[in-house]
C-alpha cells in the first residue's frame, strides 16, 4: 500500500527481510501501514495555503478545474537553474540546537548576497541521539521510551514557541503533535515486537531533520522573503552497501530535483540534511555525520559556486587544539588534503563529503557560525592557491586514531609465496574488521596493520584459525597482537616534493623519545603515517607540530635545588620568559621545584613571579620519584628536562636512570663527572646512543663556556695537549687580593663575608672542588682518571683539618699566615704572583692542583675580583693558548651558565637560532 498525491511521491515498506516473522506480524496488527508510506512532512507549492500537511490540503485536490490543470503544467515548466548562482550552507545541530540559535542562523541566510541559496540543516543538538536512544528502549522493552518521546516532543515545542506566532506556530504543533503520536504507536509496535529493521530506525531517526528544517523555513519566511522546505527523501536516492555506508545514485537524484524545484521554485530552500530514499523509496540515511554529505550532493547537483559547512570552530586546524594549545587554523586545503585527515580521525568533514565537489571544483568552506570574523578554511584544487603568497607548510596538518592494535603476521614461509596477503585480508574481512593502516616490509618476511583494538581479539582467532598448519609447520612463526597503540599521521600535498619531510618527522619523534612501531607511506606521499604507544601519542603530536609549525618548542622543567642558585636561576627564567616565547618560540614551563624538605608541583606551571610564596605556602613533603614522575608524565608537553642545582651526589646517582627515561639533564652539579669512573663512562655512553641530552657547562666555569669551547676543539680534530687554569672563583679573589703586607687570613675573612666562599671555607681552600674541575676536564678530553688520582695541595693547615667548627677555623687561621706570606714574599722577589691552578696534561696523562708562582706578565697573573682564566694548548694553539677568561663564581653567573645550557637544549629540540 503506498500514499500518493499531486505533490509527495510514493513511498514503499521498509525491508522487513530480516525481522523475525512473528514480529512482522505484530507490526502489522498494530502499526497502519501509512505510517510507513508516510508522505514528505513538509511541502511548499505555489499557493502558500497549501503549506501545511492536514487532510484538507490533499482534499483540494481531489477537484480540479481546467484552470488548475493548466497552472500544474506551467509549474511543470519551471527549470533549474544551475552553477554559480547557488550557494550551498550547511548548519549543524550545534549551529540549530536553541531557538536563539535558529534564529541566528535564519538571520546568516538572509544576510548572504548569493543570488540563490540552499540551507541543509541537521537535527537540533543531540536530537538524533535522543530518536537512536528511543529504538533501543523501545527494542529492550524499556517503558522510559515514552517519557524520552515526551522530552523530545518539549524540546521542538518550546523551541517553537519561542521562533513562531499564530498560523505558523499553530501549524507546526498540530503536525508535531501528528508526528509524535505516529512514533508513539511505531515505537509501541517495536516494543512489542523486541526488534526493529534498519529501515525502520531510519525513519524514526530522520524526524529531527524535518522538524529543524520546517522550523528553519518558517522563520526565514518571517522576514519577507519565499523560503520552500525540502524533504531530501523526495530528491536524494542513494544506494546502501554493504560497508554501513550509501552510494548516491547522481543521475535518478538529479531527475528528481528537476521535478521537485518544477513544482517548488524558491531562491532560497530549506533541505534536511542525514536523509534519503532508496530506489525503492524506502526512507533511509546517510549515516552518521551525513548531513556534511548532503551538503555536498546537493552542491554537486546544483553546480554550486561553494559549499559553506558551518561549525562550532574557526576552520581545519593544523592539529587537535584540545591537544596541541599551539594549533592554528589553516587558511587553505586541497582537496587530498582534507580528505586525508578526515580519515585520520581530525574534525574536518565527514570523508566522503569532498568526493561530490571535487568533480565540479567546487570548494567547501568550513566556517565558526559563533565567531564570523573567522575567514574559516577553504577546501579545494590546490590550483587555487598554488601562487598566493605567504608561508605554506610542506605537511599542513597533523591528525591521531587512538584505541588500535598492531596484528603482526610473521614467517620466513611467507616470502615470495603468492596469496598470503590476500590470506590474510581475507581472514580480517570475514570477521568484518577494518584494516586502518597496512605496513609489509620488501622482504616479505612480516606484514603487520591496525585495526581497532575492540575487534583484535576476533582478528587474531580468525589468523590463528586460517593459518593454523602453517603456525604448526613453522612457515608461520607468530601472530603477534600489539596493544594500546594510536596512529599519528603527518598529512601534506607538497610532501611528495619536498626532500627530508620524512627523516624530519622521524628526528622530530627520536628527540622527543617517542618509539615508532610501525609505518606507513603512500607514493602519492600525501601522508606519513607512524604507529606509536597510546600513551605516547599526544607528546609525539605535538613534538612533531612543533618541530613543522615552529609552534613553541615546549619543555616541562623540573627544578632541584632552589637555593641560592635554584633561585637566581628561577628569577632569571622569570625576567626572560616573555621574550622567548615571543622572539625565540620557546616555552619553559617549570611543572616543580624540590628542596630537601619540600616541593611544589604545578599541572600548568609555577607561576615563577610568587614561586617563594608558594613553596612555603602550598609545598608539600619532598618526593624525589613523585616529583620526577608528575614532571615527565604531562603528555601535553613533548621535552622534559630536570635541572640539578644541588651539589649532592645522591641527586647526580639518578642521573642514568633520568636520561634512560628520556628526560634530558641540565646541571652545575660536578659529583656526577666527577664520581666513580665506571658511573661517568656508563652515564656518557647511555648519552651518546640516545637522543637524550646532558649539558654540564657549569660543572667547570660557572658562565664561562669551557665545556663547550673543549668539546668545539675535539669534535672538529684538534689535539688537546694541555689545559692549565684558574678554576676557582674563590681562590681567585683571595690570590688577586693577596698582596702587599696583607695577611692570608684576613683576605679569606674579606672573601667569606663578601659571599665569594662556601659557608666553610675549608671546602674552597682543601681544592677538592678545583680537583673534580680537573678531573672532568680530564675526562672530556678522554682521560680515564679517578679523582683519587689527582694530588691536591690543601691550603688548609693540617692542625685545622679537623676544627669542629667555620668559626673555630676562622679564629684559628691567622695562626698560619707566616708560611704562605713567605711564598708570597719569594715570588715577589723574582717578579712573580702566587696563583692556585689546576692543570689537566694530556700528553703525560695526569692531573694535578696545587699553588704556582707566575710571571706578572702572564695573563693568569692580570686577574681581578673572582674571575677565571683557562688556557687550552693543542696543536693548533700550541705556541699562543686559546683563553677563556671571565667571572667564575657568583649565583648570577652561574645560573646564567645553567639558563645557557637550558636554551641550547631548546635549540637542538628544534627551537629557531
């Protein structure tokens, strides 16, 4: 039985093929059969009195005159004019989810100059979720369905209340109402039945659609201007397949098209978006997400000049921003382009939606319904904006699937045999999953691919089952399940152009510590797709979106120590922050600081004006692994660094542990190079076969770059034959200022109460800090010396030694002024200055630290205040030195030589220079 008039088409029964037979007969008695043949909801023709959908509107028809025979033929008549005076708007549930917001919408199609348009809109928000929840209460036998119905019939209720007035409102509850009650009798017939049909919740789905779209069309029609609504069931037939998707069958749509704008001719139409009919008229849909589809149909179908979708963002972003903050909206997208990074997972269209524009050219605009001053993004032929200036990214987006596993099929017998790929599909096809990404090296000896991870299980016993006498026979090794994986695909149309796109990727992963465990790339180079951990892939995305965009190279900071120099370097990191982020892109975030007593932790960052105050106020009890694990563990950040500006050798012992972790180490602290041998040799080789990084420049020379300048000298093949210098900022001072009738106890109490000492100064005048200098410095240039092989001349009287106490020391020290005054007094007599050096000799391979007369002509003999003078004799400087000299103690330099090393870590992570 089917329901006809002048104006609705035929609509036939939902296949009820595959619905138990008892429950077909249930339906039956208690279904009427026209609820299924339901005509189109809504029609516009030309007498405006016939736009509602009671009886009395088909009665009209049931006389006609010759005069009305005449008018249908000259409707009839009406053609459709195609191409570029159509435009095509798309408004999601978002966009239509309150009357304000329809309203708005209404107001954006006025608004628009095109000389035609044709608005498909989706179900108000969540709607479509509501009408799938009914089917399935109704299906369990769960009498809240009928209270769900209900809220549902409120919400386009109050909706309409407050867009419509008199006739129109009257009209549009009246067929709500008739529209409620034939669910209510539907979803009573399903609950009885305990089953419903595909098609059947296709059409309850399809209802919010046609109630937007009515409501849509009714307040465009306040304003003034012809507004005609449009069923797409009437115009749009599509194929089902056998993949949960649908086939537009463009040539019988286009017929109908013609027919309906004949009878319903508007420069402005009102189309529902998601739904259809099949050839059989039977109602059907898009499937989720299928109102972006409609839009592009119908724009295909119109020849239109564009298709604007509106959304609830600013247009295609270069990745997720709910997980890269740095993420920007791109202006402009090929069509390849969009297509890639919608199957990979990111918020642009639905992906089939770019196959209908892209014969006709048609660009697709993704367009902020909440922020018009957006331009939004455009999606077309990359013709388009081949020559338009600007910087263009080589890859312009990056996109993530989370939730898979990696199937991994191995076996030598798999080599060069024929039909084991298409084994191996096959056995995946016949459990009905979905292959996301397929990697098969040359050799043939392995093929791995994603699928989802909830469907692994089946693919798995499918393989072992398929290939069980090859396991046994061992021309199959394993059939090995990788959990917990995602996909991160790198998406760009000049990649294929570009040379190093891809070694910049995968350096990009290797510097953020991130494993790859599988990949994947097409000829066309569009994307390159890597399989990594779950719970790595947010930190590999923005790794790689900072290392393409130069978005901010961001680096989780933990710092240890916030003392003297912990605090100046925090102060300092506070002055600087602004400007980096803005000239240099560099984003230091320090997520905690910890002392020996108390730590601070911060998801966001320590806001490092009030860092003090916080400490003290909202510290907790320190906890080194706590500490390290919330500093690393922010997926949000990429690089996590932890900078030691304590002197304790406990804290230096984690250092392997740290780097193994891919955490990079920045450090004034001299105990790990310093220590047992066996510790720095393993610590240097984890260094040099990681891309984790440890930069140590303030363990010799505070600010000064010695490190650096000694490694320069190696990396580029000189020979290092002797590095003779003054390594103590302290001893320094005190050898500068030791001269004339003063005596050495009264210099050491101006240098303590200057703060030049450490609180004892026994740690300064023993030389054991200049030792460990020499002996990293040693070490560097590829000496393996222990510190117990350095001799030491101690200042520290031996009676002294052992004083209880700094201030007995103190009052004590003057005791012994006679032998150094003597010392100084011979070398003065031959011209000569008393200085306190360390030399590292190469060529002999030893170290020493003692007390040295100079000529007051040397440059170690022209120092002033505390500074620091190395001399660095090699093949290439073996007659004139290569010297560095500057102030070597002092908090200020020293954390500025740890704020050095911290920038050049950003550098290498891929911060411009």
């Amino acid at each position: 039985m089917a329901f006809a008039s002048p104006l609705t088409p035929s609509y036939s029964l939902p296949n009820l093929s595959s619905m138990p037979k008892n429950s077909i007969t249930t339906l039956n008695k208690i279904y009427p059969s026209t609820l299924l043949h339901r005509p189109p909801i809504f029609r516009v023709c030309c007498n405006s009195q016939l736009q509602g959908r009671d009886s009395s509107n088909f009665n009209l028809f049931a006389s006609v005159t010759s005069a009305d025979v005449l008018l249908d033929e000259a409707v009839e008549q009406v053609k459709l004019p195609k191409g570029n005076t159509w435009s095509i708007h798309k408004f999601g549930g978002t966009c239509v989810g309150t009357s304000e917001r329809i309203q708005n919408v209404a107001n954006i199609v006025v608004k628009d100059e095109s000389e035609r348009k044709l608005v498909v809109v989706s179900a108000m928000s969540k709607v479509t979720d509501m009408m799938y929840d009914l089917i399935h209460k109704a299906q369990a036998r769960d009498d809240s369905y009928v209270t769900a119905l209900d809220a549902v019939l409120e919400k386009h209720k109050s909706t309409a209340i407050d867009l419509l007035k008199g006739d129109d409102l009257n009209k549009f509850l009246a067929q709500l109402h008739k529209d409620i009650n034939n669910l209510k009798a539907m979803l009573r017939a399903i609950y009885i039945a305990g089953h419903a049909t595909e098609s059947f919740s296709d059409f309850v789905a399809g209802h919010g659609e046609l109630w937007s779209a009515e409501l849509l069309s009714s307040v465009i029609r306040k304003s003034g201007l012809k507004c005609a609504c449009m069923d797409t069931r009437d115009v749009l037939v599509v194929n089902p397949t056998s993949s949960d998707q649908v086939d537009p069958d463009y040539v019988e749509s286009g017929q109908r098209l013609e027919k309906w704008y004949s009878q319903n001719s508007s420069d402005i139409i009102v189309a529902t978006g998601f739904i259809a009919s099949t050839p059989e008229n039977i109602p059907t849909t898009l499937k989720r997400d299928g109102s972006d589809f409609s839009a592009a149909i119908m724009g295909a179908l119109f020849k239109a000049r564009q298709v604007t979708i509106w959304t609830d963002v600013d247009g295609v972003y270069s990745a997720d921003p709910r997980k890269v903050s740095e993420a920007v909206v791109l202006n402009k997208l090929s069509y390849q382009e969009a297509w890639e990074m919608s199957y990979f997972g990111a918020n642009v269209l639905h992906p089939r939606t770019i196959i209908p524009v892209m014969k006709y050219d048609i660009p697709i605009v993704i367009r902020n319904i909440f922020n018009l001053s957006a331009p939004g993004t455009t999606i077309c032929r990359p013709a388009d904006f081949e020559n338009e200036d600007g910087l263009e990214f080589t890859v312009k987006g990056f996109a993530t699937i989370d939730n898979l596993a990696l199937v991994n099929v191995e076996g030598t017998g798999m080599a060069g045999v024929p039909g084991t790929s298409s084994a191996i599909f096959g056995a995946v096809k016949d459990v009905g999953a979905n292959v996301i990404m397929i990697s098969q090296a040359s050799s043939e000896h392995s093929v791995c691919f994603a699928v989802p991870e909830k469907e692994v299980k089946a693919v798995a016993a499918a393989l072992e089952s398929r290939f069980r006498q090859a396991l046994s026979a061992g021309r199959l090794s394993q059939i090995a399940v990788i959990p917990n994986c995602s996909i991160l695909a790198a998406v760009g149309q000049k990649m294929a152009s570009t040379p190093g796109v891809s070694a910049t990727l995968f350096s990009a992963l290797a510097k953020a510590n991130i494993n790859i465990r599988a990949i994947a790339q097409g000829c066309s180079e569009y994307n390159v797709t890597v399989v990594v951990k779950r719970e790595d892939c947010v930190k590999a995305l923005r790794a790689v979106h900072s290392r393409f965009y130069l978005s901010r190279t961001t680096i989780a900071m933990g710092i240890i120590g916030p003392g003297l120099i912990g605090g100046t370097l925090l102060d300092q990191l506070k002055e600087q922050a602004a400007v980096l982020k803005e000239n240099s892109n560099i984003d230091l975030r320090v997520l905690g600081l910890t002392g020996s007593k108390t730590m601070l932790l911060s998801d966001m960052g320590v806001d490092l004006s009030t860092w003090r105050d916080q400490l003290e106020e909202n510290g907790e009890k320190a906890d080194m692994e706590k500490f390290v694990r919330h500093v690393h563990n922010n997926h949000f950040i990429p690089n996590t660094v932890i900078v030691d500006c304590t002197a304790d050798s406990s804290i230096a012992s984690h250092y392997h542990d740290w780097l193994r972790r891919g955490i990079h180490v920045v450090t004034p602290n001299k105990k790990a190079n310093s220590g047992p041998l066996e510790q720095y040799l393993k610590l240097r080789t984890l260094q040099r076969q990681s891309y984790t990084h440890y930069f140590y420049e303030g363990t010799v020379g505070a600010g000064l770059p010695i490190i650096s300048t000694l490694q320069g000298l190696l990396e580029t093949g000189d020979k290092i034959l002797r590095i003779e210098g003054i390594f103590s900022g302290t001893l320094s001072y005190i050898f500068n200022n030791f001269k004339g009738a003063r005596a050495f106890s009264e210099v050491v109490k101006e240098a303590k109460e200057a703060g030049y000492t450490e609180p004892d100064p026994r740690d300064d005048l023993s030389g054991t800090d200049v030792a460990r200098k020499v002996i990293i410095l040693a070490r560097e240039s590829g000496m393996k010396l222990e510190l117990s092989d350095i001799p030491i001349q101690s200042l520290v009287p031996d009676p002294l030694k052992d004083v209880a106490s700094a201030e007995e020391f103190m009052e004590e020290l003057h005791k012994y002024d006679q032998d150094l005054a003597k010392q100084r007094q011979e070398a003065e007599a031959t011209g000569e200055v008393l200085r306190y050096v360390g030399v590292v000799d190469v060529v002999n391979q030893k170290g020493t630290v003692e007390l040295r007369r100079y000529k007051k002509e040397h440059p170690f003999a022209q120092l002033s205040g505390s500074d620091n003078i190395i001399a660095f004799s090699t093949q290439r400087y073996e007659k004139q030195p290569l010297i560095v000299r500057g102030p070597g103690a002092g908090a200020e330099v020293t954390a500025g030589g740890v704020f050095s090393d911290i920038l050049r870590l950003a550098s290498y992570l891929g911060a411009p220079s």
